[in-house]
C-alpha cells in the first residue's frame, strides 16, 4: 500500500484513480446528491438525512469505480485523503480544471 506524506502528494494518485470520464462523472452526480441531502438535514434539523447523504455519494462512487474504473475505491486504503479528493476534484469539475 502505497504511503502519502501530504494530501498534495496523495492527489494525482486519486486523480490518475479516476481517468474514466463516466466513473468521475458518478462521482460528481453522487456528490451533488450528497450536498442535496446534507441541505435537506439541515432544513428539517433530521441527522438521519446525513446518512443519505454518505449513501448517495459513496453508491454513485462505488458503482464509478465498480463498473467503469474497474479498480478499487481508494476510500479502502486512504479513507480521509479520498474524501478530501470527492470534494477537491468536484471543485475541479466545477470550475473546469478536470473535464466533465
């Protein structure tokens, strides 16, 4: 298992983990579904919609990597730098620095 000093170090390995167009493309419609459901805890003070929110991105993740990656999620091996990743390369989506 390979190690990482930084979460700087760590992301173009999760990167190069999601190179399959439609794998980050789950990933991003997983995180959005995740946001959407975060919101909803909040605006009904209801914890348990946080669950759904983890279910919703990670499923979309899974099946990314599952299906199209055909590789291992790296949340198995590096659980809170790729969480991180979710979220950096979702920005990067967003403002078009990774290709949707």
């Amino acid at each position: 298992m390979a190690r990482f000093a930084s979460f700087r170090e760590f992301y173009p390995f999760y990167l190069d983990e999601h190179s399959n167009r439609t794998s980050r493309r789950l990933h991003f419609i997983g995180s959005c579904g995740a946001l959407a459901f975060a919101a909803i805890a909040v605006a009904t003070a209801n914890a348990w919609w946080l669950l759904a929110a983890l279910a919703c991105g990670y499923a979309f993740a899974w099946v990314g990597h599952f299906f199209f990656e055909k590789n291992r999620p790296a949340t198995f091996r590096h659980p809170f730098y790729s969480f991180a990743g979710d979220w950096v390369m979702f920005k990067d989506i967003l403002t078009g620095r990774i290709p949707f």
